[in-house]
C-alpha cells in the first residue's frame, strides 16, 4: 500500500508520487534564478561526482579498497590486469599474502618498476597485456610508469602522449589453459580502455562461470577505444546469467539490475561484475 500524505488544510490525502512534477517545477525555476557561474558549477559538479561515486581516483576512499578488503581474504588466485607500477598488488598481498598474484604489465620500462616493487615469492610477473587475440600491438606513452599510458592513441586531452612502443598482447583464456588455472577468485582490470578487449579475451572462463568477481574501471579512455559500458554490458550477458553488476560506492556496492545510458558518462568510475552465488554469499542483491 502506498503510504498517503496529508494535507495542512483539508486532512485530504495526497499520493506522494503526485508531488513530483511540482518539485521539478521549483527545481527548474531554482536553477534559471542562479547565475552563470564557474566556481558555482565546479562546485555542483564535485557534489554530482560524490553522490554518484564518480571521479574520485583515491583507492582509499573512492571504494576500490573497501572492496578488496571484502573480496580478498578469500580469494586464493588474483589477477591484477594493468598491473603498472604495483600499486595495488602491493595492497593486495597486504590484504592476504597467501594468495596467487598474476600481474600483467606490458610496457618494458614500467615492468622493471613492477619488478623492483612486488619482487614477491607468491607474486607472478608478466610482460605483456592481455586482449581478445594474441598479437603485437602499439602502446601509447605519455611517460615511463604513467597509468595513463594506453593502447589507444588518445586526441582530445590535457597532456599529449610523447612515446610509441611495440608490445605483446595474450588471451586471458589461453593463458588459464597453459598455467592450469582453473578459477579465478578476483579480476582486477585498468587498462586505460582495454577493458572490452580483456573481456573479450576471458570468453571461456566467463561461459563456464569460472571467475568469481571482476573490478573494472570505466573512464573517458571508452572514447578513444570506441568502446562503451553496454559493450562489456552486452558480452557478459550474452555469455551467461551467472553474473551481476555493481557500481562501486565508497563503502557500497550498488547492485545495477539492467544496463541505462544514464551511466554512460565516460566519466571515471569502477564497477564491480559478480558471480551471483558469491553476492548472495555476501548478502548482496543480485
């Protein structure tokens, strides 16, 4: 039953839903009344970001680590896809020691970062990306170790990328078939707009439901990969219903039951895709 508000004058009840159209309407009129202002529009748009959880790049609060503190003490084999410099597998052996890490780093000069950070005996290091076929490709640099190095030539932004080098690429697939991998208990993936190659690659192991959760990141790099959320979206759900998705809130994930193009902001942000039995294991909407 919906609940009924009251009128002050008449005690006549008032369906909640009939208030809407009139809360727009001073909505509207509110904004047309404020000036063209850009401190003012800066701030509006740092309180949209926060209350959609987007562009906050701060592992720490932005929801990436409550999630691998949620997610990690159980898992027993990691892949950490776009590993750069080591950042997060370093969290993530913080978390628990004892699982497998696979990290994959294709740039020759950033590897060797990874190799001084996570020199680790429960830590395995790989010097190529990850995609739907196995190839030679071109890497993109703006500069040696930065996260922003891509394998899309990127137009449009702040900086400029300086450098070009060739690098191998591999399926995710493949690799599971040649190291016996028969599960994999966290995906981590930020790959600067690779992600639906990565996906793509994974097609097996995402059919026979044998990754448990996946954390992806999602940002204005779909642009220049001419890709977008409802393509990842689109290959898993075709694959199999065995999987949920989440947006990552900063201590929330927000389960998302059908895709919108309300999401497609191209605006940073991480999700979360789950095995539906691993989120009713943890109490979650799937």
């Amino acid at each position: 039953m919906k609940r009924s508000l009251t009128t002050a004058e008449s005690g006549t009840p008032v369906d909640p839903n009939e208030r809407m159209p009139l809360l727009r309407a001073v909505g509207r009129a509110v904004v047309r009344m404020l000036p063209r202002n850009e401190i003012l529009f800066r701030v509006a748009r740092k309180i949209v970001d926060r209350h959609n959880a987007d562009n906050d790049f701060d592992m720490r609060t932005n929801g990436e680590l409550w999630l691998s503190k949620m997610m990690l003490p159980d898992s027993s084999i990691v892949f950490d896809v776009g590993a750069n410099q080591g950042e997060w597998t370093s969290v993530a052996n913080a978390i628990n020691p004892r699982a497998r890490i696979h990290c994959f780093e294709p740039s020759a000069g950033t590897f060797r970062m990874l190799e001084r950070n996570v020199s680790l005996p429960n830590v395995v290091l790989n010097e190529f990306a990850l995609g739907e076929r196995e190839e030679e490709s071109t890497l993109w640099l703006y500069a040696e170790g930065a996260g922003s190095n891509a394998l899309y030539h990127r137009v449009g932004t702040i900086g400029e990328q300086q450098s070009t080098e060739r690098v191998r690429v591999r399926r995710l697939d493949d690799y599971c078939i040649e190291g016996a991998i028969d599960t994999i208990d966290f995906l981590k993936i930020d790959v600067e707009g690779h992600e639906l190659s990565v996906f793509r690659g994974a097609e097996r192991m995402f059919r026979e439901s044998r990754i448990r959760a996946v954390q992806f990141e999602y940002n204005d790099t779909y642009i220049d990969a001419r890709t977008q959320l409802k393509d990842i979206w689109q290959f898993i759900s075709d694959l199999t219903g065995d999987y949920a998705f989440y947006k990552i809130y900063p201590r929330e994930l927000r389960h998302i039951p059908r895709y919108s193009q309300r999401y497609e902001t191209f605006r940073y942000s991480n999700w979360a895709i789950l095995r539906r039995d691993v989120a009713d294991s943890r109490g979650l909407s799937s």
